[in-house]
C-alpha cells in the first residue's frame, strides 16, 4: 500500500497535447502516475493507486458534475488531496461543487509547468512524511461528528472517515487501519454487527476496534465491553483527553509487540 504515497492520479476527458505535456513533466521529475478517464467508474477503479490527484480540467468540465462530486467525496472521506488545472471559467465549474478551501491547490492557463511539478513534488515529500503516522478509521453516521474527529486527529495521525458499517468494511478490504474508532449506536448495522464481521475476517481480524459511545449509564457500559473491544469511548470526550487515550494506547501497543518479539 506504500506505493500510493509516491504515485499522482493523473485525470483527464482525452489525451490531448497539453495532458501529455503534464505526463511528460512527471516523468521529467520522476513522478510516477497513474493515467485515468474523468469519469466516475474508472476513478473508482484506479482511486487506491494514488493519494494526490492532478485532475486536468477542460471545456467539458461543466458535464461531469457527477463525477466531481465523486472526488468531493473521496476528499473528504478518504483523504484524497486534490489539484486542479483549468483555465479561469473551468476553475470556477470545479469550486461550484468543490469548495476551494477542500483542493490543495488550483493551476490556471497558462500553465507554469515548473510550478505544478514544484506543487507535486511537496505533496508527494508531505504524504511520505504522514505515511509514517498511525491510521485510524473513524466510523459513524453523523457527518458533523466525523468531520470534528478528525480535525482533532489530523495533526498527529493520518485519518479516513466511514458513514456506515459496510462503507467501513469496503474500506479496511483494500485499505489497513492500525486503530478502528466505531460508533457503537449506528442505525442500520449496529457498531457490534459491525465488530462481529470484522473479527469474523481474517485478514482484518486483528484490527483494533474502540467503541464510540453517547450513553455513560452502566447497563450500556457493560454491553459495550461485553464485546470486549480494545476500549470506548464517550462521544462527549474533550479534544486532549482523546489524544492522550489514543496515545497511551499506541504506546500500549508498542509495548505488547516488543514483548512478543523478544
């Protein structure tokens, strides 16, 4: 999975010559890239190829709005960054349904290829610097508490965000999180369905689940630790108190390994 931190998905509607003058800049600066169709079955086809995306806009643009709500919400839920080039009225499509503030940065004609290679280049040396941090998955439903969580967590840990169980599992099929922070009252699929099909697949078996809870009674701490997850917390929790239980688990875990490698 190492490899999408060095890779840049590169979209475009059509080989044209400026895409093939940014194709030949990455390859200029060894960049490897990963080339993909603006649309949304090949991006999700070829989206866990690459954290950065370089999406090349052009007069077409204003008829892929499907598929640019599709890389909103693999920004925002997967933490896909995201770099735009277009001239100034395709930029202006794009921010209509991509709040600027979400891209990492935007490109306008004509291009300074220098720059975008220099832009491309920091991204990738940044995601390197993050792949060294632990991941962890926060699961729930409400957008706002998803969205709260990982600004708090962003800064010392890398994050993706699932709105229900089975996005959580499609996730952890292709992706590895070294820490699951599951809500625990989720409608559709309860948080301990969830739990019990994870532990029920082998190869994500062994991934850490932590309860997210709003009920502090004792009748309903006792049935989330009847499930026996690797701990709960209360959604109420305050920003330092959840970085120091994250830490102290992490060091926790570190611990136990070294224990067993000896």
């Amino acid at each position: 999975m190492s490899e999408v931190f060095n890779k840049v998905l590169l979209i475009r509607k059509e080989e044209t010559f400026l895409v093939n003058t940014i194709k030949a800049n990455l390859e200029k600066h060894s960049f490897q890239y990963v080339d993909v169709e603006l649309s949304v079955r090949e991006i999700n086809r070829k989206k866990d190829n690459a954290q950065l995306i370089l999406l090349y806009a052009d007069d077409t643009i204003s008829e892929a709005k499907d598929t640019l709500v599709f890389l909103k919400d693999l920004m925002l839920e997967e933490g896909k960054e995201l770099l735009v080039l277009g001239d100034k009225n395709e930029l202006e499509v794009v921010e209509k349904v991509i709040p600027k503030d979400l891209l990492a940065g935007e490109f306008e004609r004509p291009f300074n290829m220098a720059r975008i290679m220099e832009r491309v280049g920091d991204y990738l040396i940044e995601q390197n610097k993050q792949r060294q941090k632990k991941m962890i998955l926060i699961v729930d439903d409400d957008p706002t508490y998803l969205k709260l969580i990982k600004e708090w967590l962003k800064e010392d840990y890398r994050v993706s965000m699932a709105n229900s169980g089975m996005q959580a599992i499609t996730w952890l099929a292709v992706n590895k999180a070294d820490l699951v922070l599951l809500d625990y009252e989720m409608p559709t699929i309860k948080g301990s369905k969830v739990l019990e099909m994870l532990r029920s697949d082998a190869q994500i078996s062994s991934t850490p689940v932590m309860f997210l809870t709003g009920k502090s009674d004792k009748q309903s701490i006792m049935n989330v630790l009847s499930l026996k997850p690797a701990g709960y917390l209360l959604k109420s929790i305050d920003r330092q108190t959840l970085l120091e239980t994250l830490r102290k688990f992490f060091v926790e875990q570190r611990y136990k390994m070294d224990r067993r490698a000896d």
